[in-house]
C-alpha cells in the first residue's frame, strides 16, 4: 500500500560475526521489586531460585547458549561464537531473550512465593560482543567478582543490623573503606560466621550449561521419552527462525560425544561427562574395532542434553577444564 | 577491578531526538500459540482483550507513551516526540518495554482462558523513529490497513471452511487475488454475513489513549485515592530513571488542562474531554476573572488522567480532531 | 571464493530518511597548518576562500546538498530531506564528501598560496541528521553564533597583541570573562575599530547556496555550452549511484521555476530570482494565456543553476525568505 | 548558547574493542577516471604507485596502521588490534583515513603524471571490524585473489585486443567462463606471454609494512636526524588525539627490538630485521652480559622504523612468518 513507505524507516543492526555475544538482563527496580515482596536480606533463596528456573526457560528455547551466569537481579547469556540466531540482529536478540526471561519469572513467581506478584516484574536487556575467549572468562570474572563484593558486603551489614541491632547508619560507616579481610573478621569475631562456609548459591552466584547425560537405564521409558519430546517441542515452538538449526545441532552433538560410550554404560546414570571420563573413552577407543555406524545408532538413544545449576567458583581454570567439552565455548 | 576494562566493550545507540519513537512488539510463533490455546478463529476476543490489557500496563508504565494501537499478535507504542525514557537509549526502551508487555500477558494469561499457558509467550520487538507527524501517521495506517486486509481475508476463510464446509484448499484457491469488494460480496451473498457490522474490535483493531476525565463526585474517595496512589506507585516502581520526570508531567498536564474546569463539572462525570469541550471552556475563561492559583489547587483535584481503549478508524481525521488535545502527538 | 565470509562482517549504518542530513568537516590540527602556512590572523582571507572553492566543488558534486555553511576551518553541508544519495549510507556519505572536499582544498591551495602545502591538509567529517526545519535552523544559528563569538574575541585578541603591543597573556587576561558589549568597545574606544564595519566574510561565515539565473544573453554561446556541459559531466562523473537522479532533478527545477518566465528577461542577466521576482512572474500568468509546452522548452535553455557565495546573516529571517524557492528546503 | 542542543542529535558509533580494523578505500568513480587521464590498461604504473604513495602518506600520518595492501582503485588499511585512534569513533577514522590519502593522492598526482588532474580524484571508506587473525588474514587474501582474478582476466583482455586486434566483443566472448589455466595458456601459447613472468606488482598488488632498519652509519647525521624529526612532526601535527600514544609507542618498539642489537652492525644497513636475524640475536643474549641501559641508550639512535612497499603472495604463510616481528599482529 500507499503507506508501506514506513517499513524504510526500520533499521536493524548486527552483533560482529565470529564473537561471543553476551546478553545481561538486569531487573528493573529491584530495590523496590525485593523490597515489596519481602525478599529476605541479603538474598532470598526463593527469588535466586526463581531466577535460575527463568534462566533454564531462556536456555531451553535458544540452544545456542552455551553457558548462563546469574547472581543478585541480573542474569548472563553466554550465545557461541557461530550463533545465527535471527542472524545475529541485536534488537531481535535482546527482546526475545528478555521476553521469554521475563514470561518465565512472571509464570513461575508464585510457584517460588506462594503469591501473586503484586507488580509486574520487568527487567532490561542488552548485548555485548566479545572477540575472543579471555575476553569472555574476563567478563564472566567482572560479574562473578561483583557478586563476591556485594555479597560480602551485605552479609556484614545485614548481619550487623539483623543479629547486631545496629542502625544501618551505623553498620554503613563501620564498613565504609574495609577490604575483604576486615569484613571476614567482623563476621568471624564478632558474629561466629565462617563466611566460606555460607551457602555457595549465595558466595558464588549460579551457572547454568549443557552436558550430556546418560539416561536412567530404569526409568520410566515413556515418561522420559515424553519430558525429550515435550521439549523439542518447546524449543520448536518459541524459537521461529533458526528451528531446524538447533534441532540439527543437538543431534550432532549427539554423534561427536557419544562414540565408543558403551563403556559409560557402567557409571551411573545422570552423571555429568567430565574431562576425565572423556580420556577414559578415547583410551577404550583405541583397543577396540567396531561397527561404528551401528553402535551409533544404538548409543544415541542412551544419551539426552540436560541443563544443570552450578555454584562454582568461574574464575579458576578448574571449572573450564571440567567443563571443556560441553561448553565447546573455546576453539 | 582487572576485569572492569570489559565494560567498554558495551556501545550503546540512542534513537535521534525530537522524532516520534514507535516500538513495536510481535508475538513469537504466534501460529502455534494461539492454535495450542485453541484461540477462536480468526479472532479470539480473549486472546485479543489480553493483548489490550498488556498494552494497558505498559502505558501505565511509561508515561510517555501517548498512544497505543494494536492488532493480531502485534502492539506499536507511540512516544511522544520529546520523550526522554533511558534517554532515549534503544535497547534500554526496547528491552523495557517488551518485557513489561511480557510480564502483563503472562500473569493476565489465566484471567482471560482460564488455564494457564502449557508454554511461555514470548514477544519480539523492535524501535523505529518516525520524523514528522505525516510519517507517524502514515505508521499507523500502514498497520491498520494491514489488520484490514488481514481480517477481512481470515473472515472469509474461516466463514467458508467452517460454515461453507469447504477445505481448507479450496477456500484458498476461490480467495486468491480477489479484491475486497469480492470478499465483501461472498460473505454477503453466501453467508448473509455484513462485514461492515462485524465487531469493530476485530476490523479496526484496538487504540488505547490518555484522556482527563472527572472523577465521579459520589464516587468512594477513599477506594479512588487508592487507586490513583497505586497507579502512582507502580509507575515510580516500574520507571526507574525518568520517576521524578513521570510524576512532574502528570501535574503540569493537571494543570494546564484545567483551567476554569468547574464548568464541566455540569457535564457526567468520567467523560472524555473532546474538543468541543476545551473550547467551551476557553471561552468561559475570558468571561471570569478568577484567583487561579486558588482555583487550580481546588481543580487539581476533580481530575484523573486515564486510558481508554476504542476501536475507532485512525486513518480518517475525525479520531485524531476528536483527541487532539489528549494526544499532545502534532506540534 | 572461500574467503568471501569476510564481506559479512562490513555493516551499514543509514541515515534516518525525512531529516536534514548535515555533513560538518572541520580541519584536523589546523591550529598547527595554519601557523605553519603562515594565515593571517585572525583571519586569512586566502584560507576562507579556499575553504569556500572546496565547499563549491562540493556542492557542484552533490546535487541534492542544498546548502553549506562555513567558517574558520569547518564546513557544514546541508543535505535537503529527501536526499537518496547512496541510499543515505552514512558512511558512504560522509567518505565522499570529506574525500571531494580534501581533493579540491589540496588541489587549489597553490592557487591561493602561491606555494604548495608543506604537509597534508587533512579534515575530518560526521553526519547527523535534523527532523525538522527548526532543528536545522538553530544547527546553522549555532555555527553562526559559534563563528560570531570566537571572530570577536579573536579580533579583541590579535589587535590588542599585534596593534596594542600586548603579550598574549596579558591580552588574554584583560578578555577572560568580558560580555561581547565590553569586547566592541575596546575595539571601538582603544584601537578605533567598529567591529559592525569588518569584512562581512569573517564576522558570518560563508554561505554557499545554488539559485537559477538567467544566461546572458549576449554571452558566447559556445562557452557557455562547454562549461555547462562541463559540470554535467564531473556531477555524472563523481556522483557514481543517483547520477540520473542528479540530471532529472535540475530538469524538474528548471520547469518548476521558469514558467512564464520570459517577463524576467528584461531584468539584468546573471541576476538571482528573489521572492519578490517570483510574485511577480506569477502575477502576470494571470494575465496571459500562452501555449506552456512551447514556452517551456524555449524557457529552459535560457537559465541555468549557478552556486553563489554570500556572508549573509543567516539567522533572522530575512535571508530564508529572500532564498526561499531556491532552498527548497522547507516544506 | 539556546542553540548548544543540536549538538546532542550527533551520534557516535565505535569499533569493537580487541579486533583489527580494517579501512579500506576505493576510487570513486574510477572507471572513467583511468580513461579521462588515459591510464594505461590494464595497468599504469604511475598510477599504482601514486597509490602507494598515498598509502605510505596514511601509514606515516596513522602510527597503529601495520600493514596496508593495495590493489586496482582500492587500498585496506590494517590497524593492530589494541589501536586507540580516535577512541576507535568510527566516523573519526574513517574520514581522516580517507582525508588523509586523497590529500596525498591529489597533492602527488603531477609527480606521477606530469599533469594536473582534470577533474578531483575522489574516493569512498569504509571501516571494518575482524575478531581474530585467521579472519584478518582471509580478508586480505579476498583482497588478493580478486587482484589475481581480475588482473589475468584484464590481462588476456587488454592483449587480445591490442595484441591480437580483436574487438573488445570477441575478447570477452572468447574469456567468458574460462578458467586459470585456460586464460594462462591463451597467453602463453597464442601471445607468448608467461604470465608468471609478468611485473609482480600487478599480479599481486601492493603491501606496505613498518620494519625497523638499522641507520647507514656513514650517512650524514644531519639530514638523517632532519628526517626523522620531520616525520614526528607530521604524525604529530595530524595525528591530533592519540599524539603522546604515537610517540610512546615509537620508544616502545625501539627498546623492545633493540636488545644486544650491536651485533646486527655488522650486517648492512638499512636492511630489513628477520626472523632469522631475530633468533641469532636472542643467541647472542644469552652470553654476554651487559649494562642493558646503557647499551640501550646507544642502540635506540641506530634504528629507525621505515616503511616498504613489497609485491608479495601474502596468502602464503612465508610472508607471514618472514616479517611476524615487524607486524605485531598476530598475539
Ligand atoms: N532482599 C533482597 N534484595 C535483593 C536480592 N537480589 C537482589 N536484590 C536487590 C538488591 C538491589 O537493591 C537490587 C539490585 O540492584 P540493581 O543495581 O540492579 O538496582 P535496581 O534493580 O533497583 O535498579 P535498576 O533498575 O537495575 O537500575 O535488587 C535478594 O535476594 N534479596
Ligand atoms: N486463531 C487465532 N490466531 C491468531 C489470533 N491473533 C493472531 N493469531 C495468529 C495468526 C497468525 O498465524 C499469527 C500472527 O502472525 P505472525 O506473522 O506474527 O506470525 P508468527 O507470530 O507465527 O511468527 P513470528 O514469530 O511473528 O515471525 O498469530 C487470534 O485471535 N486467533
Ligand atoms: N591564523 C588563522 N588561523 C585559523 C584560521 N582559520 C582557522 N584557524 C585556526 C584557528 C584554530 O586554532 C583552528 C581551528 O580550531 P579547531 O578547534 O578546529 O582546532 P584544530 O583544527 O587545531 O584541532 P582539531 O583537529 O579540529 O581538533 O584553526 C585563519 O583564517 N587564520
Ligand atoms: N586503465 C586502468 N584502469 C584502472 C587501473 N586501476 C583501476 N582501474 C579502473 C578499472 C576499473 O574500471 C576501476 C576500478 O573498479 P571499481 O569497481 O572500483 O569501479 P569504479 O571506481 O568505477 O566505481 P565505484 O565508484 O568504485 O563504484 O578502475 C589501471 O591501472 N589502469
Ligand atoms: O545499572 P547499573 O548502575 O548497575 O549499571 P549499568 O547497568 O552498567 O548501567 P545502565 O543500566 O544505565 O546501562
Ligand atoms: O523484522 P522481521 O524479520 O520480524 O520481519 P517483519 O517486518 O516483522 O515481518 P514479519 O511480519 O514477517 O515478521
Ligand atoms: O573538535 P571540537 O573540540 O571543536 O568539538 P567536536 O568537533 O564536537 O569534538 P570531536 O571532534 O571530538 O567530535
Ligand atoms: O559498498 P559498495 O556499494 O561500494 O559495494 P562494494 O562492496 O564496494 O562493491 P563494489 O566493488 O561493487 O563497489
Ligand atoms: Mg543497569
Ligand atoms: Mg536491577
Ligand atoms: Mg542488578
Ligand atoms: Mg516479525
Ligand atoms: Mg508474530
Ligand atoms: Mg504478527
Ligand atoms: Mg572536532
Ligand atoms: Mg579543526
Ligand atoms: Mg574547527
Ligand atoms: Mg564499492
Ligand atoms: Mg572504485
Ligand atoms: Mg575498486
């Protein structure tokens, strides 16, 4: 028509090919959103709970994400380097994201608080590139850094004022310029808390990725094959563009890892395939000669990719070793 | 910290000043949405009353937000041209508003089908400035035409499947590259159906707008001070940055608009005030000579600003004479 | 070939359409290249017109700028709303108009020095975009505002130090904080000076603008021919993408403005069409019945469009009406 | 001034952090620049190497350009991954670069061609981002198999028809979808030509790269010191912004590469430090010991960094390896 003129005046940008892009969404007046529903003080483990189950749903529905890092009201959405998502527009990206997150926390609220929010939760959103992999662990490290000041911080003025009975005037200007140790101490000293002791969820924030797990042998094989299908289906339906590409890629998935994995048949199932077991299988590998086409097949029944919640320290090497090859994050 | 340096590598755009912003929002994967929920074809009043609804929240949200208009899965936002949201940051307002739109439809969900959503709607959504109010207008025509054209086709579709029991193929073929006169000839002739009668909600879509009403003077002041201040509070909760921003324009719209408003109190309450109105009062103004300060602290008060839903024709200029002074959209 | 990935990662950004779109080049350290090519100061008249040549070849390049403004070392380029040139790429835009501008600068500064230039002369450029003809007038207001301020302190300055026979510093001092009014009477009371009576050119800047005028008649035809032919030529050369766009749009004008035009013939040649000229002309139409077509064609080969150089005040009004038809910049 | 608010509708995009920039530049036009001042086809010497003259004016000006590599109408220039110019403002880079080497371009055209140009060379920018050095390295390898495509297929053109006298027609006729070899033995066979053999600066293009050479000890100091001071000053006075970071990083490279450079007196000068050379020093090292600081303030005065302009295959790693210290760009 006359009018579709208008359509010229869109204008859509993309996030640099071959980088890491990172999407943060961060809620929108949380001080007030806790504040209103009673969220316990410093942290509530209902609402870091919640955001974890929100965090899954975006997981679930953009396959490309590879890892997610989320403390306080924020959450991290690490994409992989060759994500296609909606060919990487920047403005399709982070709405999408921030939707499906923001539908997730407003669908699951009262499954954490008994309540209906009495506000809506809203949160914002916003992607970054990053071109190369320190770059990444350096990003990761900047919010995990933020979640240990804050929350230590918090833990010694909470505790001051809650078992100290301070005014938080008071607790403030105790801690005012202290480093890390002297807020140890004060926990320490003063109030009996060990504070490496305290809840990692809370000291370390959470990390959500992918591995691939055995299924359980003895389940339920209907039940199971429902939850897969079930699943497939959600990520179907949400992800429009890029559909058969992230069902392609979880079967390749499949087939890279899973070769020769009879032998993982005897640990248990539901377990996580950690850099160890992988060197365990490729061993094996070599010693015996088999059809691998038709062991293929049979294996890539055994297998499923599930979403698991860490509270690990993300800063050392250790976790990235670990986890090395289901992040497939670096080349 | 060491980390901090990656905090740089976040660019944000603004969208350019004194043009009007319209984001736009479109349901992800709608087809399957509305066909897993069973919506009613073509319209499903419910599905169509939620969207409404969601719109509602987020101009409650954003008070710079003037106007709404939406059809199918789709809502645009029109802000007014000096909006100074996230100073006028896109993602800030994209990721914003779409995810407010997300949290309402979601928590809403159940009011209107009474189950809840067996998997997450999720919303895309995209920012577009538009330089002159031609070119906003055009916008919003290009949009309606489009619901036109859409549900006048989907009407004769669906009328010919479901009471011409024709398949689905045949409807098509009989449809194609028919103008509408021939649409509106089937429906008549074949099903006795009058377009032009059909549910305004349906041909026009729907179109949400602030206009001043009175209170209602038998009203519970109380339950209505209550309302206002909630509303209030939402939007200081919501908005975060432009709070002070919101609350300062809501009076000084008070006041300009009220100017020797008693002569209106003659008139029902709760009514919109349309053009002819304001220019009855203009010319009361010049008869009296009142203290205004006074008057106006007394008139502040008979007021409330509030947002009303039509499905009126927004190509022709009637909708926009008749609102012109509610919309404060031309220069 | 397999490298071809590579095109993917080039982005471009585009001019919003229907705004102004303003190109400003400014000089890059000619603080240092006008010290080292010895300019006069404050003002060097060789430096200000060559500044001008450049923006002239500019404007005989790019048919769709309308206007440009100059002073000191910088240059703004006014492009008209609807300017399609390159698809409105910002890029693209702003590469080739500093390219051009540099070109002719570099080329014609031996003209103008008698020397060729110890080092490159070297500016860089930005686009922006203006919505609205106010927007762009308060742009041009603030050059203009911009240029007036620092030409009389600058004025102040170098007569107080090269007639005055004061140390910068001291100089420099007795200016720190004074009103413009204190600046003319130091002028004006120590040094004789009225600053209202100093060249024009350097108290406003310069403004190019193209207006139609009559050919002279008793010119040499064959000359005239060349040289338009000339210009045709390097617009069609240089323009590349909208070159046809170029040659239909100074048809169009040419059409637009001439119709009965042949009353203007008796003014003087080479004469430009103000306001007043062009109420005329209409005034007449009203009498006269004449075959248009055949006029027209007779009409068209005796104007042609020429850019003309003013130092004209370009902030009161009076400028815009006297230039109205030939801007065209309003609607 | 009430004006000073259109400063805020300029925007300003920047370049990726930690990625190689690429600005490549391209004639404007240059089809029928080549034919108006008759350069020779399919190559003109003069005019390649007023191109790299050019480009050697842009590397001198802009310290963190490593290498540039040109060919046809077109030069890309290769920023290192940590450059700073400009805080990496797209529009900034991208106008001076372009500014820069049109300025050089025109200023040197009557050197290269003993005439003035009969209309202004002008040429288009873009600036690209590149995350890693594989990518860097495939985009100039695009760049140089276009050159090789285009230069055989213009080769066997330009010889047919004016070695073979056939119309231009029948030349293109005979070529269409012919491949390397095809076109090779056409010009071996029916010309005599060993395309191999030809000039290499056409078949491969043009690359500059900064190396560091020792200084002719037997050279007049004056002039050499002259020069180099000159140099400094042009980086200087163009270089605006990041001037201190141009220096410093001037020293930088100087006391990094120089170590025990004493040992390299003996080979001749002014040649260019290779890998090799490297190695022999690091060997060196390691048995004497020496009062570095002292040494080092006599070695920086015999070096100076110099640009050369090579015909290299720089799709093979062999160039890569060959001048890996001098590039930098690789971590
Ligand atoms: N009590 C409580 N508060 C929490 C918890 N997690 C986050 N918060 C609060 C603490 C902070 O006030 C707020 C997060 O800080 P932000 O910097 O994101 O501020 P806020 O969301 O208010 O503003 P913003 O809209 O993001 O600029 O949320 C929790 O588990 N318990
Ligand atoms: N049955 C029914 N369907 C509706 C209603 N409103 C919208 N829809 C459906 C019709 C279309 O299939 C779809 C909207 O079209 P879109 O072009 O937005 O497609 P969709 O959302 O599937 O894909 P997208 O993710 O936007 O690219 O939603 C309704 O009231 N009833
Ligand atoms: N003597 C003299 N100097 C002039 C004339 N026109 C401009 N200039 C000088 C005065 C200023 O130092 C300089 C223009 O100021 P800018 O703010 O553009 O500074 P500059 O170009 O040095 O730095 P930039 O690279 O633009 O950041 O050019 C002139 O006619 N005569
Ligand atoms: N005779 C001759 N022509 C050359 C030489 N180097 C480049 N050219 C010409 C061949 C091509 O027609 C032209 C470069 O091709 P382009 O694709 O850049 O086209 P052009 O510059 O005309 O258009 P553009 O403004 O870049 O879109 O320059 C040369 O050494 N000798
Ligand atoms: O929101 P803050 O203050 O934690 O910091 P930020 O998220 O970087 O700021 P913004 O939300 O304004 O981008
Ligand atoms: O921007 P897209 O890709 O969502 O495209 P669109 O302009 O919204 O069109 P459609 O109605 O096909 O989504
Ligand atoms: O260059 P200045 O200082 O006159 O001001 P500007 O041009 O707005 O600054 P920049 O050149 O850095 O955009
Ligand atoms: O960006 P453009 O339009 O100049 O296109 P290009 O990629 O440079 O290709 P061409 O060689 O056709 O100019
Ligand atoms: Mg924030
Ligand atoms: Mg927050
Ligand atoms: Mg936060
Ligand atoms: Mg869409
Ligand atoms: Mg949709
Ligand atoms: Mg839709
Ligand atoms: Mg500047
Ligand atoms: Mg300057
Ligand atoms: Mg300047
Ligand atoms: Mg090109
Ligand atoms: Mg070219
Ligand atoms: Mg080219």
């Amino acid at each position: 028509s006359q009018y579709e003129y208008v359509k010229k005046f869109e204008t859509y940008q993309t996030l640099l090919p071959n980088t890491y892009i990172v999407v943060r969404i961060d809620g929108k007046g949380f001080t007030k959103f806790t504040a209103n529903h009673n969220f316990e003080k410093p942290n509530d483990k209902r609402g870091l709970d919640l955001m974890n189950k929100a965090a899954e749903s975006v997981m679930e529905t953009f396959n490309e994400i590879m890892l997610a890092y989320g403390q306080s009201d924020e959450f991290s959405f690490v994409f992989k380097k060759d994500a296609e998502l909606y060919q990487r527009r920047t403005e399709k990206i982070v709405s999408c994201v921030v939707s499906c997150f923001t539908a997730a926390y407003a669908m699951h609220f009262s499954d954490y608080f008994n309540i209906k929010p009495s506000f809506l939760p809203m949160f914002d959103a916003r992607a970054v590139c990053y071109p190369d992999f320190k770059n990444l662990r350096d990003y990761l490290n900047w919010r995990q850094v933020d979640c240990h000041i804050n929350n230590l911080y918090n833990t010694c003025f909470w505790t001051m004022v809650q078992k100290g009975n301070m005014t938080p005037q008071k607790a403030q200007e105790i801690l005012k310029d202290t480093l890390s140790d002297r807020k140890n101490e004060i926990l320490f000293n003063d109030y009996g808390i060990n504070y490496a002791k305290l809840e990692p969820q809370f000291r370390k924030g959470s990390t959500l990725i992918r591995v691939l797990v055995l299924k359980d042998k003895h389940a339920n094989k209907e039940a199971e094959q429902a939850e897969s299908q079930q699943k497939r289906e959600k990520c179907e339906e949400n992800q429009g563009l890029n559909k058969e590409g992230a069902l392609q890629q979880q079967n390749e998935e499949g087939e890279e890892q899973k070769e020769n994995a009879e032998e993982l048949l005897k640990e248990e199932s539901d377990s996580v395939m950690t850099k160890g077991e992988k060197k365990y299988i490729a061993g094996q590998k070599k010693q015996k000669k088999l059809n691998s086409k038709q062991l293929e097949k049979i294996e890539k029944s055994k297998y499923r990719s599930k979403i698991i919640t860490l509270s690990d320290d993300i800063i050392q090497n250790e976790f990235w070793d670990k986890y090395k090859d289901s992040l497939k994050l670096q080349e």
